[in-house]
C-alpha cells in the first residue's frame, strides 16, 4: 500500500520534538541528571529536576549567575545514596559544593581538581573512604574545606600549604593518621583548624603553626598528638580557643600562649603536661574557660588568674598542686565553676571566695584544707553544688549555707567537723543530697528535715548525732537513701517513717535504737538494703515483711527479737543476704528459706534460740557462699546441706545435732571447731565405730592398690612411647605436620583491614612459626611478624580447635576496633579462612603487661603502677560482655598476684583463678596470695590490694549473670583508693566542660577496713552488691551501693 507523505511528515515531525524536548537541558544540566540516575537512594527532592528545563537553574539545590551557569550546587542531609559526582568538566563554574549529609560512599574523585573556581567544598558526615587527594590541593581559590564526619585514611596531604586562600580547614572524627605537616604554616588566612578526633594523628604540633596569624580556634582533641607544644604559639594573637584534650602532649604549658590576648577557651586536659601553671596565664583578660585536669602539674595556682576577670569556668582538678587556694579569685565576679579537686592544696578556704555571686560549682574534695568553711560562702545565692570531702576542716557548718537557696547537693563528708547539723539547712528547697559522712559531728536531726521535700539522699554515718529520729522523716516522699549509722541514736523507730514509699536503702546500725519495728515498714516496697544491726531492737517479725519483694539485703544481727523466724520471708524472692544472728529468736527454721532463688551471700542465724532440724529444703540453696547456724539448739543430722556445691563458710557449732558426717570433700576439709559443741554428730575417721574404722582402712588399701597399679601402667606406655615415638615421626610426622599446616593456612582469606597495611597472607603465614613466638594465652598464641614492608605487626592466632576460640575472636575484634588507649594494643585488623582466624596488632618493642609482670625479675613494678593500669583499662573498656569482664577479673588477678594466668608454679592443670580460691578455701593468709614483690607495703596499700583481689573474684565469678559490669567495677576501684578512710559518695571525672560529677561511691565503711579469707571468698558468689566495705566479724557483712 501506498505511504502518504503527509503522514510521514507529521510523524517525524512529531519524533524530533520529542526528541529535541528529552535533551533540552543544557550540558551542565545533563551532568547533573546523569549523576541523579547513579544515585540508590530517596531522589524524591530532585524531582524538579526535569530535562525538559534550558537549565537547570531553577533546580533544587541549585544557584545560578546571571548567565544561567551554575555556581552552586548545595543539598543537606538528603538520603542520595551513592557517589560523589564523578564528571565535573562541564562543572567549571561551581564556585561553592555542598553534599553534607547525604549518605555518600567511595572516595573522593580526583577530577575535583577541575573545579579551578570552587571557594566551598562541604562533604562532611558521609561515608566516604580512602585518602584525601593531592589534586584538592591544587583548588587555590578554596576558602572553606570542610571533610569531617567521614572514613576518610591516610595522611593529612603535605601539599595542604598550598591553599593559600583556605580560612577553615574541617577534618575531625575521620581515621587520619600521620603528622600535622609543617606545610600548615603557609595558610597565612587560616582562622579555623579542627582535626580532632583522628586517633591516629601523631606526632608534634609543628612549631610553624605560629605562622597561622590569623587563627582563630586550633582543635585537636581526642588524638595521639603528642611532645611539647610550640612557643610560637604565642605569635597567635588572634587565636580564640585552643582544644587539644585526651591526647598525649608532655612538658609545661608555654608561657607564651598568655600573649595570645583574644584567647577565650583553653582546653588541655586529659594530657600528660607538667611544671607549673604559667603565671603569664593572668594577662588573658578574656580567659572564660581554662580546663587543665588530669595532668602532671605542680605548683600553686597563680594568684594572678585573678584578672582573669571573664574566667567562668576554672577546672584544674586531679594534677598535683599546692599550696593555697589565691585570695584573688574572690575578684573573679562571672566565675562559676572552681574545680580544684584531688591535688594537694593546703591552707584555709579563701572568704572572698564568697564575691563570686555567679558560683554555681565548688569542688574543693580530696586535698589537704584546713581551718572552717567561711560563713561567706552563704552569700552564693546560685551555688548549686558544694563537694569538699576529703580535707582537714574543722568547726561548724556555717549556718549561713542555708542562704544558698539554689543548692542541689552538699558533700562535706571525712572531715573534722563538729557542732550540729543546721536546721535551717532543711529549707533549701532544691537541696537532694545531703553527705555528712565520717565527722564529729554531734546534737539531733532536726525535725525541720520534714519540710525538705527535694531531699533523695541523706547521709551522716559515723559521726555522734544522738537522739531519736524525728517522726517529720515521715514527709520525705522522695527519700530513697537514708544512713545514720554508727552514730548514737536512740529511742524507737517513728511509725511515720513507713510514710517514705520510695525508700530503697535504710541504714542504721551500729546505734542504740530501742522499741519495736513499725507495723507498716512492710509497706515500704521499694526498700532494697535494710541494715538494722547492733541495736537494742526487741519484739517479733512481723509476717508482712514477706511483702517487701524487692529486699536483697536484710540485716538484723545483734539486737532482741524473740519469736519465730516468719515464713513469710520466703517471699521475698531478691534476698540474697539474711542476718538474723545474735537475737532471741525460737522455733524452727522456716523451710521456706530455702526456696530463695537469689540468696547467695550469706544465711546467718547463729546465737539464736532455734531448734527442730535443719530443713531439708537447705539443700536448695545452691548459689549460698556462707551459712552460719552455730550457737542453736538444732538436732538431726547434716545431710540435708551435702549438696551446698558452692558453700565456702559452714558453721554448725554447738548445737544437738547427730549422725554422721556428709563424706564430702567440702566437709572434709572444715576446721573441727565449726562442728564442735556437738556430741553426738559423728566425724568422719573421728571412729565414728570400730567396723567404720576397719572400712575406711579396707577403702584406703583398695586406693593405694588401685594407684600403684595405675602408676605402674604409666610407666609401662612411657617406655613404649619412648620406644616407638621417633620411628613413628621419621616414618610420617614432619611431612605430614607441614602439610597441614599448609592447608590450614592457605587461601583463600577475607580480610579486614583497619588502617593502612601493605600486607600479604603468605608473607603472614611464614612468620607464624615456633622462633617468632612471643606470648600464649587461654585462647590462643601471639606472634612476631616482621613483613617485606618492613613493618613488624604482632599476630594473634586463635585455636582452632576450641568452641570458645570463635567467640573469643568476634569479641575482640568488636571490642579493640573500637578502643583507642595508650594502654591498650591497637588493633590493625584480622583475617580468617576456614581453619585459622588471625588478629593482627601493633608490635609492642617494649614488651606486654604480661613482660613487665613476669619477665623482669630486676625491675619490680610497683602497686601505684599496677593499680592505675587496672583501674585506667576498666574505666576506658565499654564492655558489655560478661566473658570479656572475666577475662578482665584474670588480668586484674595477674596484677595482684603477679603470676601467668597457667603459672608453671600451680598443680598440673590448676588455672589461676582457681589457685586463688583454694588458697582461701583453705583458711590460709589472703595477703600470701599478693605477688612477693608486692608484701611488706604498708597496710593502706595492702588493703587496697586485697578489695582488689575481691573485684577481681567478682569478675571470675563462675555465671555470667553474677558478674558487675564494667562500669561498676571501674567505680569500685575508683572506691577502695580512698576506702580505707571511709570513702566519698563523689567520683571524678572523666567529663566535660560543664559536665557535672556524678556520684560515685559504692562504698562507705563504718570502721577500718580489714579483709580475712571468708569475707574474700563471699566474693567469688558472684554478688555484685556484695560488700567491699567489710567489717571485723562474720556477723556483719554489710553492703554498702549507690
């Protein structure tokens, strides 16, 4: 059939308008859309880019000249989901590029050097990776550069200085690593360089960084910065802040930085700078921050900061000063936050401290202050919190405090202070924690502590407070800690105090507290910890204790309760401890006891008045650690406690118990004076009867026959395999040895990499022989690989035929890659076939903690070193696996007892952890088990040794439940450095600028602090609130938490 023409026409016509209509878009346009297409992610917001558009200049994200070229291009936080753009020729124009935020990956494209015009580059919070590019450094127009929040390796580029133009230069939080190049110095317009948080970034800051003169803020907190910095930091007159905290830098603090006259914030904590702090430092009239903790410093504080008359902030706590606190920071009138903590500092609190009207923060704990607490400091009308504990005050406590209505929480605790407690202290209403501890304190509590509603905490044991406990304690909704112990309390408990619901933790024992319990204790449901002990209490429990469910502690001991043991208390199924011992209590043991799910600690009940047997439901109490019914009148036999697998304290003494004895291990190795006062129980080869003594000599003879045949046979296949053995290897064992070796480490191999390594697997496998050994461990071996780079790594080898091996190896790998430490081995990465799983770190030439324990016999290490490392590891790890906490409790072991956790020194086969528990079992002196090079320290140190010892037993504890977490163990070593003199509720940093120090103590002690074998071996129950705070007798074991 014949085609019209016409129709023909009108077709084509039709397909180059369309046609004409897709590619209308300029090439600028064009590139943008090829780019759009590339993307993975949400491009609904780019839904205006249309190619039917002449340019994209009404686009979003886009910004155009007057002749239609684009010279912008800015998108945030949109989820694009691909590469950066890849084709920038027809870009040429783009003077500013803004992609943050939009979930980019790959690298940076090295065609980024087209973009001759650009003055704005902004890639931050992607995730891209590999290096930064040389040719970036070749964008001379380039004002502003911002790369942080990314993946971003390698080495800041050398030719960095070329960007003459550059006023901001963002890197931080990256895994840069390498030095600071000294090229840094030709950035004449540079006012902003921030590069912290790259872990890797070492070296020197570079002294040519005094050529910045127009910098404005230097950051470079959070790396391995380290050396002195350079005086010509001096020349920085303009510089504003300098941040470079949690690093490594040493020597003093130029004193030149006080001609920098702009300077605002000096942030160099966390550093192991030392000399004094510079004088020069008072010339900084604006000076609003000056944050120096943690460091090596000593001297005074300088006078002069009193100029600093903008300081708002002065935090100098944990170094090593002295002296006197300067009369001149009474002139510091913005001031609002004084932190001098744990230094040495001596003399009396300055008055003038009281001109400080902006105060909101005192922290004056843990030195050597004298004299009173100035009334003046009443005048600081928004101080909101006030720690001086730990000093050598004396006199009252001002009653101008109770002027400061803005306080929050007061600590004031060991200290010297005498006088009462002022009444109207109580009216503040803000105030929540109230810590008198381990004063002389004297007179009544006031019954104005009712109108102080706000109050959660109040603490003042140890001190001479007499009087009755005033029944206004009964308006305290908010109470939850309340501790008057060992103080000289009397009269009876106000029925009133039944009013505070939200009482967790009532302590007050050691007073002289008479009557009876109130009817309605029982309604308080929140309480947790009851310690009642050493009182002169009388009466009977009631049954409706069996409601207080949430109860893991209750102590009760040395007081006059008569009456029956309630069964009711089975009811409470949290309890772990009971201490009933030394009342007057009569009837049978309630069998419920022994359904407690959770009592583990302790179960005592001697010097009662209890008979009937031992219920057989005892026998469930499987986790119990100590079990005390001595002084009793009990009969029956002891059958129903032989199953107790985890008892380590058993007394039973002086009862009218029978029968023989359980043939247990366990009860063969009790000390007869825990089954004294017995007369009818029969001890085991005691003669309990003439045919039993003939059996057990018949028995002893089977075991010594049946052991020398076995020796006999021992020695029968040694002569064998001495015999056999060599023919054995020449016929088959080397070659088939090397043969598997050689499968178990072939390919093929996944690998991870986390920083940059020229590494081969192979050049790896031939290093892993028996000559590069240089440490064994439970899971593995660790050897020395010196690659053709040239570069010597440390590799781990796990074992392969272990079910915990696996484990072992995801755990640390998930740990290390994210542990930066300077006591820790930086993990550089791992990789894995289907046999061999191997870790790979940096070499330590210095040797391990395990050399320096084990390898020196010359160099002893001493107890300061070796607790610091221990507590340093536990306060930095964010360890949430149990298994990981009990490799630390090993570690911590191996500290204390300085030997190999597989000493060749132990029984064959015997593990550390297991040494330390028989060497208590068996009664013998705790302090034998601490490492030789350790003994003859004073007793202070000794004791710290020894709580040590019962954290580490906490960490090993058999079940993975009982075990603390890592940040409770890191606040019970921060606890026993100070417990022996009865501690602080008030830990330290690590924190911020404005962060707040938390409460801290897990431990208060009422008495000096002694350790004996039982108490430590309470400890391997597993408890974590299991007290380290321990007093003299078994009786009174008392738990001590926040």
């Amino acid at each position: 059939m014949p085609v019209n023409p016409w129709k023909l026409f009108y077709f084509l016509s039709l397909f180059y308008l369309r046609y004409t209509v897709v590619f209308a878009v300029n090439s600028q346009g064009e590139t943008l859309l090829y780019w759009k297409n590339s993307l993975n992610g949400s491009t609904e917001v780019l839904s205006n880019w249309d190619p039917a558009n002449e340019t994209p200049c009404g686009w979003f994200g886009v910004t155009c000249n007057f002749n239609n070229e684009i010279v912008e291009l800015e998108l945030r936080y949109v989820d694009l989901l691909g590469k950066v753009l890849f084709n920038f020729t027809s870009l040429a124009t783009l003077n500013k590029l803004v992609l943050l935020g939009t979930n980019l990956t790959g690298s940076i494209p090295k065609g980024i050097a087209t973009l001759s015009r650009l003055k704005y580059l902004d890639l931050s919070d992607n995730a891209l990776t590999g290096e930064i590019p040389t040719e970036l450094c070749s964008l001379l127009e380039l004002e502003k550069l911002y790369l942080n929040s990314n993946q971003l390796q390698g080495t800041i580029p050398v030719e960095i200085g070329n960007l003459t133009n550059l006023r901001w230069l963002i890197l931080y939080d990256n895994q840069l690593s390498g030095g600071i190049p000294s090229t840094i110095g030709s950035l004449k317009q540079i006012e902003v360089i921030r590069a912290g948080g790259n872990k890797n970034i070492e070296g020197p800051l570079p002294k040519e960084i005094g050529f910045c003169s127009n910098l404005v803020v230097l950051g470079l907190a959070e790396t391995s910065i380290s050396g002195f910095l350079p005086s010509t930091l001096g020349l920085l007159k303009k510089l504003q802040t300098i941040a470079i905290y949690t690093a490594y830098l040493s020597g003093p603090i130029p004193p030149e930085l006080g001609d920098c006259t702009d300077l605002r914030d000096i942030y160099l904590y966390e550093n192991s700078l030392s000399g004094q702090i510079p004088l020069e430092l008072g010339k900084l009239s604006n000076l609003q921050n000056l944050l120096l903790w943690q460091n090596n410093l000593v001297g005074i504080v300088p006078p002069e900061l009193g100029n600093c008359k903008e300081l708002l902030v002065m935090d100098v706590s944990m170094n090593s000063l002295t002296g006197s606190i300067p009369e001149s920071l009474g002139n510091l009138s913005s001031l609002q936050e004084l932190q001098l903590s744990v230094n040495q500092i001596s003399g009396k609190i300055p008055w003038q401290l009281g001109n400080c009207q902006k105060m909101t923060h005192i922290e004056l704990d843990n030195n050597q202050i004298t004299g009173t607490i100035p009334f003046e400091l009443g005048m600081l009308t928004n101080l909101s919190l006030l720690f001086i504990w730990n000093n050598k005050l004396e006199g009252n406590i001002p009653a101008s405090i109770s002027n400061c209505r803005n306080l929050e929480a007061v600590d004031l605790s060991q200290n010297s202070l005498t006088g009462s407690i002022p009444k109207g202290i109580f009216q503040l209403k803000k105030l929540n924690k109230m810590l008198l501890l381990s004063n002389n304190l004297s007179g009544t509590i006031p019954p104005d502590i009712g109108n102080c509603s706000s109050l959660l905490r109040f603490r003042a044991s140890n001190n001479q407070l007499t009087g009755s406990l005033p029944p206004q304690i009964g308006q305290l909704m908010n109470l939850n800690f309340f501790d008057l112990a060992s103080n000289r309390i009397s009269g009876v408990l106000p029925e009133e105090i039944s009013s505070c619901r939200n009482l967790t933790f009532l302590d007050l024992h050691s007073n002289s507290i008479s009557g009876t319990l109130p009817a309605n204790l029982s309604q308080l449901v929140s309480l947790q910890f009851v310690d009642f002990s050493n009182n002169l209490i009388e009466g009977t429990l009631s049954p409706k204790l069996g409601s207080l469910t949430s109860l893991t502690k209750l102590l009760l001991s040395n007081n006059k309760f008569s009456g029956s043991v309630p069964s009711q208390i089975g009811s409470c199924l949290k309890l772990q401890m009971l201490d009933l011992s030394a009342n007057q209590f009569t009837g049978n043991i309630p069998a419920s006891v022994g359904n407690l799910p959770a009592l583990e600690i302790a179960l005592n009940l001697s010097s009662n008045q209890l008979s009937g047997e031992i219920p057989t439901e005892l026998g469930g109490l499987d986790k119990l650690g100590i079990l005390d019914l001595s002084y009793n009148q009990l009969s029956g036999d002891l059958h129903s406690l032989a199953d107790l697998q985890n008892l380590v304290v058993l007394n039973v003494s002086h009862n009218n118990l029978s029968g023989r004895v359980p043939d247990t291990p366990f009860f063969a190795k009790l000390p007869l004076s825990v089954l004294s006062g017995n007369p009818s129980l029969c001890l085991t080869g005691n003669g309990c009867s003439e045919g039993g003594g003939s059996t057990r000599r018949s028995t002893g003879s089977r075991v010594a026959m049946i052991v020398l045949l076995c020796f006999a046979c021992a020695l029968l296949l040694a002569a064998l395999y001495i015999i056999v053995a060599p023919k054995m290897r020449a016929q088959f064992g080397d070659h088939q040895c090397d043969s598997e070796a050689d499968v178990e480490m072939g390919p093929p191999w996944d690998v991870t990499l986390y920083q940059k390594l020229d590494l081969c697997m192979s050049d790896v496998a031939r290093s892993l022989t028996a000559g590069n050994v240089i440490g064994r461990g439970r899971t593995g071996v660790v050897y020395k690989a010196t690659l053709p780079s040239g570069l010597t790594i440390a590799v781990k080898r796990f074992k392969s035929w272990e079910k915990v091996s696996s484990g072992a190896f995801s755990s640390e790998i998930a740990t290390l890659s994210r542990i930066r430490h300077r006591n820790i081995v930086r993990l550089l990465g791992w990789g894995a076939n289907r046999k061999a799983k191997l870790l790979f770190y940096d070499y330590m030439s210095n040797g391990t903690l395990g050399a320096l324990l084990h390898e020196h016999e010359r160099c002893s290490v001493d107890w300061d070193t070796r607790f610091k490392i221990a507590l340093e590891y536990a306060c930095m790890l964010k360890i949430t696996e149990k298994s990981d906490v009990y490799s630390y409790g090993v570690v911590l072991l191996e500290i204390i007892t300085g030997k190999k956790p597989a000493d060749p020194s132990f029984p064959e086969g015997q593990h550390l952890i297991q040494w330390v528990r028989d060497h208590l079992k068996s009664k013998q002196d705790p302090v034998e088990i601490l490492d030789p090079k350790l003994q003859g320290h004073p007793d202070t140190q000794i004791q710290e040794m020894l709580q040590a010892l019962g954290i580490s037993l906490l960490c090993t504890s058999n079940r993975a439940e009982d075990r603390p977490t890592m940040k409770d163990v890191a606040v019970l070593l921060n606890e026993i450095r100070h417990e022996h003199i009865a501690g602080s509720e008030n830990s330290h940093k690590p924190r911020g600028n404005s962060e707040k120090k938390m409460e801290g103590s897990l431990l208060h002690s009422s008495s000096s602090v002694t350790v004996n074998p039982s108490q430590l071996l309470l400890l391997q129950q597993g408890s974590l609130n299991s007290s380290l705070a321990f007093s003299s007798s078994l009786a009174s074991y008392t738990s001590r938490f926040r």
